[in-house]
C-alpha cells in the first residue's frame, strides 16, 4: 500500500543521514522506526496493565486460538463435573 505523507525538511534529512549510516533506505528506516515505536508502546501498555487484567488478556488469546470446529459431547462434560 501507498501513502503519501509530509515530512519536515530538517527531519527528512537526519532521516537521510542515518539511512546512509545504517546503509538502509529511507522507507526501510521509517518501517523500522514505526515497528519499534509499536512494539514499545504495546510493551509499555502491558506493563501498565494490573495483574487480573494480564489474566484476562491471556484467556483471550487462547480462547481466539482454539478449534471452533471441535466438539465435546454434553456427557463428556457432564462426566468431567461429576468427577
């Protein structure tokens, strides 16, 4: 995907300078800077995040990657209760 976005003059050139240093290109760089600011930001908000939420997020994560298409029957389950 293409976007087109405006960058200061003075910015634009520190960001030419460390691409050269870095011998990257200039999207390079930014798709890196852009990736590592996400990853601190997430990282900063779980650190912010109470223990009983932690919990919370991590039941979701695995209930999203549980099988929707595998059945348990109802006397399983009952089974399961009782024992």
């Amino acid at each position: 995907m293409r976007k087109n976005i405006d960058i200061d003059d003075s910015l634009l050139t520190k960001l030419k300078v460390i691409a050269a240093l870095e011998d990257m290109s200039v999207k390079s760089l930014m798709e890196k800077a852009v990736s590592f600011f996400i990853e601190y930001k997430e990282k900063e908000r779980l650190n912010a995040m109470s223990t009983e939420e932690k919990e919370d997020l991590g039941l979701l994560l695995l209930m999203q990657q549980a099988d929707t298409d595998d059945a348990v029957s109802r006397d399983k389950i009952m089974k399961s209760l009782e024992g």
